[in-house]
C-alpha cells in the first residue's frame, strides 16, 4: 500500500516510523541459506546449509575464520558477507598488533554494528544484505551474537537464521536450557541435528552441511567432512535401533576419540569467484 | 646472527646478548622469530625495530593465510620482507636480517639483507656485530658459487645437517672470544622435512 510510496531510498521514512529500504535488506537474509549457532559455557559451535547454485558448481563459502579465537557465518548476499569478514580480520589484526591480546568479541560485534548502521543512513549507500552470527571466545567466556543488517546487534545462546530457519529454531528452543553445560561433542551434535530441521525432508549428508567449532583450547576451525559424516552416521544409527531424539552414549565415546578437528578449511579457494550472490 | 642452508635443512643461529654500549641489557633475548612454518627470522640491531618488524611481518602473513588458505613459502616472504623494508626507505628499521628455512621444494634457503630491503639469496649468511668475524671463516668453509653464474649452481652446502650445526657452534664460540656484544648463549633452529627444533649451547659471559 504505501509501502511502495517511502521505500525508494533508505534516507525516507515512512509514516509509520520505518525505513524499508532496511527491513527489505533483513529479507535478503530470510532468502539465504540457512546457517545456525549454539554455545555452551565453553564452546561455540556454527553451521550452515551447503547451496550450490547447481550440481556442476561447488558451493558458496558461508564460514569464515575471522581469528584464532572468533569466526562468522552467514545468511543473504554472500558477497556481502565476504567484505564484512575481511573488515573484521582486519580489525582482529589490528587489535592484536596493537594490544597484544585478542579482540574481545563484544568490542568486534559493536564496530560491526556500526558499519552497518552508516549505510542506513547515507543516501548513497545501501544497507548491508547479510545476517553475521558472528561466535566467539573471549575472556569473558563463550559468545554468539547476530548482527542484523539494520546495525542491531543480539546476544544469543543459540539462533538461526535465513530460509526454513523457524525450524531450527524451534528445535533450539525445546533444547537450548541444557546447552550451558552441554560437552563440545553433544553441541556439535545439536548444531547437525538442527540443520537438518532445517532440510525438511532431504538427506542429511555430510556434504550439504559446514560445522565450525571454537571454544577453550581450540581455536576456530571447520570440521572436515569426514568428522561430520561419521556424526552424522552415529544418529542415523540410532534412529534405526528406534532410538529416535536421544545420543547414543556409547557411540558418543568412540567418536570424541576421532573428533579432534583438524584445520582443514574444507570448502575450498575456488569458491570465492564461482557462484553469485546467495539468493 | 648466522644462517646456512643445506640439501633439506636450514640451520638459523643468534646469540641472546642484548647489549648497549658497553653493558649487557640482558643475557636471554631470543632474537629469532618464526614467521611461518617452514620460515624463520634472525635479525640484530636495534630490538625495538626488529620487534616491530616481526611484528608487521605475522600480521601480513595472516592476511595471506586468510586469502589464500595456505602459509607463506619462504621465498615469499623473502620478498614481503624486502618490500617491507624498502617501504620504510626514509625512516629505515634499523635491523639487520637474515631469513632462512625450506622453499617449495624442501631445499633450504637463506636471504640477507641490509636494512633497507637489498637481498639475495645464499647458501649462508651472517649479519651484526660478530658478522666480521663470522663471515670470512664462513667464506672459508662453505664457500659457495655466485647465483649469477651460468649454468645455475646450487648455492646450498653439501654439508650434512649434524655438520653444518657443528660449524655453527664452533663459530660463535670464536666470536665470543673477540667480539664483546656477542656472547652469553646461542641458540640454534633447525628447519628439517620434520619440523622446527631448538637447541642451545652455552657462550662466553664476559
């Protein structure tokens, strides 16, 4: 209705007190692909949905290590994403240098919120399309916080964002009191388990989905597909011995054994040209 | 300091003196960094400038890492380390460097430079106080081929790695004798196809 009459630039507001220009860019982020976080007191664990644009392409990169101690993953226009994390290395890098400690992760989050807030204000710039769950470890402890393309800025204990996300997050809900005290090894597995809310339906392979895991002792890295196969493998044998939401225990043992992630940025170098933005 | 390559090895060297004028500041200063896995640094002059450098010098590194998934190979940052100094061409770093470690092949290598970024790759090296010393028995034990010749010769020593580190002792122990600034302790880094280890040896005191 009059939505179409104030939205033309993000400098005009509308009657009812809302720049448009803004929540149409935090749409671009309901479009994207899904991506998830959790924490407990220790550990943060991301994941996210693997999009290609077709079978012939590989998939978009939407996990960045953005430092040893904090990395980021996204939902909308991955390009988008791509400066965002760039800044933010660059920030990690500076702080480092200068102070000699790592950035915390609240002081990163509030310079990105400010970036983002500039361009909803400037009539030759546009807002952002990209959602940060931006997760991290500081001395402060465990964090996860999403930065929305308007410049708001939320802590969470757990979130996801972009398309068919609801059902993650609905899954998180139910569980996310236990996650505090939750070990590294169940986090990982809710974090695989709620994407593959998020599925609805399609297999869960290990190549449709990134996990990205930082916490005490283990700086951020991206679990490579073989760890995340055999979690995978784990609960779908469960769910054969009809022992549907419950971890098997047993199994649980053998795999923290064979989970010390390795560095391996799985995804690869060549995506950062390959496919366009993440819509 | 003092480098010297070899066929899969590198042997990087540095006393720990740090000295000004005619004092000892302190006798345990490491004056080796590593810059990235297969590529070390030894610098002498003023500290506080080969601080700073090592410094500048991990942060580019990390950026690289960031955008190319990789480390840095040393005949890479033997390059950034060049750029770097000539960047500061009139306000210089006063330090005086030698790179050593594994190029892409595994074949160790060694850089010198001057302070303002002029380098060369060699099949050893030593820069500072002690270098006059050092360098001429250095000359006399390994000497190498020009890298200007042609056919291209292999500048790296065909020493073994256990030699190559007994040389190195041997010579810091004489500089000691003569040179005032050098002194305390050495300490050694080898760069081998295993890995980077460390080892030390005691010097003169006085």
């Amino acid at each position: 209705m009059f939505r179409n009459q104030y939205d033309t630039d993000v400098t005009t507001w509308s009657p009812a007190g809302r720049l448009f220009q803004v929540e149409y860019a935090m749409e671009a982020v309901k479009q994207g692909s899904a991506a998830i976080g959790l924490r407990s007191k220790t550990h943060v664990v991301l994941g996210c949905v693997n999009k290609a644009n077709s079978e012939l392409s590989s998939h978009q990169k939407k996990i960045f290590e953005v430092d040893d101690h904090i990395g980021v993953a996204i939902a909308g226009l991955t390009a988008d994403g791509r400066v965002l994390s760039r800044y933010m290395r660059n920030e990690c890098i500076n702080y480092s240098f200068t102070y000699e400690s790592p950035l915390p992760v609240g002081r990163l989050v509030v310079q990105l919120a400010d970036k983002a807030q500039v361009c909803t204000q400037r009539s030759w710039k546009r807002p952002y399309g990209v959602g940060l769950l931006v997760a991290g470890l500081d001395e402060s402890g465990a964090h996860l916080y999403y930065n929305c393309p308007s410049g708001n800025y939320f802590e969470y204990q757990a979130f996801a964002i972009g398309s068919r996300s609801q059902a993650a997050k609905t899954y998180l809900e139910r569980r996310f009191e236990n996650f505090t005290g939750s070990s590294r090894d169940d986090l990982v597995k809710d974090a695989i388990m709620a994407i593959r809310e998020t599925l609805q339906g399609e297999t869960l392979k290990s190549s449709i989905c990134t996990i990205a895991v930082v916490g005490a002792g283990e700086p951020f890295h991206v679990l490579d597909q073989g760890t995340v196969q055999q979690i995978i493998d784990t609960f779908e044998t469960a769910a054969e011995q009809e022992d549907p939401a419950t971890e098997p225990d047993a199994a649980t043992g053998q795999e923290a054994a064979a989970e010390q992630g390795t560095a391996a940025d799985h995804g690869g170098s060549t995506d950062e040209g390959a496919a366009p933005m993440d819509i | 300091c003092v480098a010297i390559a070899g066929a899969d090895y590198c042997v990087i060297a540095a006393d720990t003196r740090m000295s000004t004028g005619y004092n000892i500041l302190t006798r345990d200063y490491s004056k080796i960094c590593k810059l990235a896995d297969k590529c070390v640094m030894a610098s002498s002059g003023f500290q506080a400038d080969v601080r700073a450098l090592q410094k500048q010098l991990a942060a580019r590194h990390l950026i690289y890492q960031h955008q190319h998934n990789k480390q840095m190979s040393c005949p890479a940052m033997a390059q950034l380390l060049s750029n770097t100094l000539y960047y500061k061409r009139f306000f210089p770093y006063y330090s005086f460097n030698v790179l050593g470690g594994l190029d892409n092949e595994g074949k160790g290598c060694v850089f010198t430079y001057d302070a303002v970024g002029s380098y060369e790759k060699v099949g050893y090296s030593s820069q500072g106080s002690g270098s006059t010393l050092i360098m001429p028995f250095l000359d006399n034990q390994l000497k190498s081929p020009s890298p200007l010749l042609l056919p291209a010769q292999d500048a790296v020593t065909p020493l073994v790695e256990a030699e190559a580190i007994d040389l190195v002792k041997t010579v810091f122990a004489s500089a000691s004798e003569r040179d005032i600034y050098t002194g305390d302790k050495l300490e050694l880094v080898i760069i081998n196809a295993a890995g980077i280890r460390r080892e030390y040896m005691e010097l003169r005191k006085d």
